[in-house]
C-alpha cells in the first residue's frame, strides 16, 4: 500500500449568492459576469470576466465549457469528474489572454481573465460555468454560469440618409452594416455610441484601403468615395472593456456635406475653475465649436460614497440628449453663443446649487439641429460660502 505523502483538499461553493464585488454593479443587482466577443474568422470565441477583488494575486480561474443540453457542472469538483481538463502552461510573463486550439468544450484553468476559444460550431448552444480558486486555502467557488448561441453575425442593411439603432450587447458586442450607395461622390457615415460607452468602427469594401479601427466616444465621420452599385461594409465593434454594459450605436450613412454635428472635443474634457467655487456655484469651461446652442444641466449626486463616485461614467450617451427629464435636474439652461475672441473657452455659471453637494454636470452643443455632449464631468461645491 502506498501512503501519499501529501493530500490536497479542496472546498468548493456552488453558491452564487456569495459574490466578490468585482462580480456585482454598483446597484447590488448582478450583471453579465462573463463577456463573449466572437471573431471574425476561425470561428472563435473570446471570453473575458473581471478579476475577484478576494485574494487577486492568488486566484485562479477556472471556466467549464459544455455544449447542448449539458448542465452547468455546480461545483469545480464535479466538473474536474464530469469534463476533459486542457492542461494549459503556467502563467505568462506579459500574456494577458489564453489561446486554445483544441476542442473548445472541457475544462480550461487559467491565471489570466481572457480565453480565446477555436473551432466553435455555428448554432450551438455553449454553456459556461466560471470558478475562481484562491490558491492559498484551495477554496473554489462558482461565479458565473450563463449560455450563449454561437451564430454567424449576419450583416444589418443601412439606407440612406436614414439612422439605424442597433444593440451590441444583444449581438455580442458586433454589428455588421451592409451599405450599397447609388449615387456618385463620397459618403459620410456618422457613429454615435449609446449607453455611454466606447466602440470601433471600421469600413471595408471594393477600393477601400485597410484601416486600423478608429475608437469612437462621442460621434466619428468617416467619410470615403464609394462606387455605386458596390457592397460596403461598416463594422461596429465594442472594446473589450465595454462588452458587458447595455451597449447601442447609432449610423446614419449620407452623402457627403448633407448633415453637420458639432466638432466636440473627446480628449478635453470640461474643466473646472477651482478659484471660482462657491457654495452655490461652480463654473465650467469647454473648448468651443463655433456658432452654436450650448445647453448646460447639472443633475444633484444623492448618496455618494467614494467607491461609487469613482464608478461615475464620464462618457456621455449620445443618443438621449433630448428624451431628458427636466425634474431630475437642478440646472437647465440652454443659451447661443459664437466663438470668444482669441479662441478662448466657452464659460458657464451654474448657479442654485446647495453647499457641499456632488454634482453631475453635462454640457450639449447644437449646429442645425445636430447635438452632441462634451463628456461629463463631476464636481463639489463649498461646504461654507464666501463673502
């Protein structure tokens, strides 16, 4: 009889009621803890999931894969007795993703947060069951069970001069435009994302030179000389980053010159001036856009602790700016402006605010009837008023 001179034990939690707090939104309520972004080709599949904030350095992360009508394995015990295990190499030293190239169902433990699946079949229900495993008591624990269709993207018909809402989320996080102009000259496609989020968009067809894909936070024109009759293709992708947010994104594809938004800066954000601070007030700058309406609200930041302050988006959604409820605002006021002389910010007052409150303010610009948001931005006024 051999006596093993050592014994693992191993404690594992079916439990989903126990959750990290990287696993749970800022409400308490749980969102999609796992993100699926398919691939163009090969017929791949990345997952990604957040790091556990318990023990980050020492976790591990184990994902069961099972196709059909396979259940999710309820603890990592029963999915090691249940599932293939793909022995995958220790932890690289910049690797911030795992390929594997074999059969994508089984059992896959790895130290990084994203896995790059191959040979997905098309129309195949996939299950996936995420356990993190604290390697300084061998503790596992279920964080994620969820399912998805793994489908071609099929491609979305774009008219002309008319604008399309499509969800990201819905289509894991990619959407195809097909495009056929009819008319000579060049076609302007404007993007706008919705939910406040980032997304890639990128134009591919007959003439087209590749690009790198342009990130697009506020609103992106690409403009190109398209051949009429010809197929176009205008890819809308979403970061990594964004896949598991409520994510939308608006096009509207034109000829060239027909529609104009406002040119608002995305790398500089509204600043405020400190100096000018006061218990009921705060002022703003923004960089300016020319002739325009600017329209400035600033909504009261009730029950805010640091942890959700940081949680606070900065990028604005896009596609609301006019379905706005006027009750939730403390300030509303909208006002035409031309450029100041020597191209010098653009300087709003917000006035009736209350001492050391937190406020959320958003700054819209419009030119013919196109708006757009400067990115938002936080700020606090005095706890005690100056003279």
């Amino acid at each position: 009889v051999v006596i093993p001179k050592k014994v693992l034990l191993y404690a594992t939690s079916s439990a989903l009621d126990h959750l990290p707090i990287s696993y749970e939104n800022t409400r308490g309520k749980r969102h999609r803890s796992l993100r699926f972004q398919p691939r163009r080709s090969r017929r791949r599949l990345t997952v990604s999931w957040s790091k556990s904030h318990v023990d980050p350095h020492l976790s591990t992360y184990c994902l069961a894969v099972t196709s059909g009508t396979s259940r999710h394995p309820p603890t990592l015990c029963a999915a090691k007795n249940l599932l293939e295990s793909h022995s995958h190499p220790g932890r690289g030293a910049s690797s911030k993703e795992h390929v594997h190239k074999g059969n994508p169902t089984g059992l896959h433990c790895i130290h990084q947060t994203r896995i790059t699946l191959h040979g997905l079949v098309y129309d195949n229900t996939y299950n996936f069951t995420l356990y993190v495993v604290n390697t300084r008591n061998n503790l596992s624990t279920r964080v994620a069970a969820e399912s998805m269709k793994y489908r071609k993207t099929r491609a979305q018909v774009l008219p002309t001069g008319r604008y399309v809402t499509a969800n990201l989320q819905k289509n894991y996080g990619i959407i195809n435009f097909q495009y056929e102009p009819h008319y000579n000259g060049s076609t302007e496609f404007h993007v706008l994302p919705c939910g406040g989020g980032v997304v890639r968009a990128k134009l591919r067809g007959p003439g087209i030179v590749t690009r790198q894909k342009k990130e697009v936070k506020t609103h992106e024109l690409l403009e190109a000389p398209l051949q009429p009759g010809k197929k176009y293709t205008l890819r809308i992708s979403a970061t990594p980053q964004e896949l598991g947010k409520d994510l939308s994104v608006t096009v509207l594809a034109t000829q060239a010159g027909i529609v104009e938004y406002p040119e608002v800066p995305s790398k500089e954000p509204p600043r405020e001036f400190s100096n000018l601070k006061n218990c009921n007030e705060v002022t703003i700058g923004v960089d300016p856009v020319g002739t325009a309406e600017y329209c400035v609200l600033a909504r009261e930041l009730r029950g805010i602790t640091p942890m959700k302050l940081a949680a606070i988006p900065t990028i604005p959604d896009q596609c609301s700016l006019h379905r706005r409820r006027r009750s939730e605002y403390t300030f509303d006021r909208c006002v035409n402006r031309t450029d100041p002389p020597g191209n010098k910010a653009q300087i709003f007052k917000i006035t009736k605010l209350l001492p050391g409150k937190w406020y959320q303010v958003q700054i819209t610009a419009q030119i013919h009837g196109q708006s757009l948001s400067y990115p938002l931005i936080k700020v606090r006024t005095r706890r005690t008023c100056l003279p």
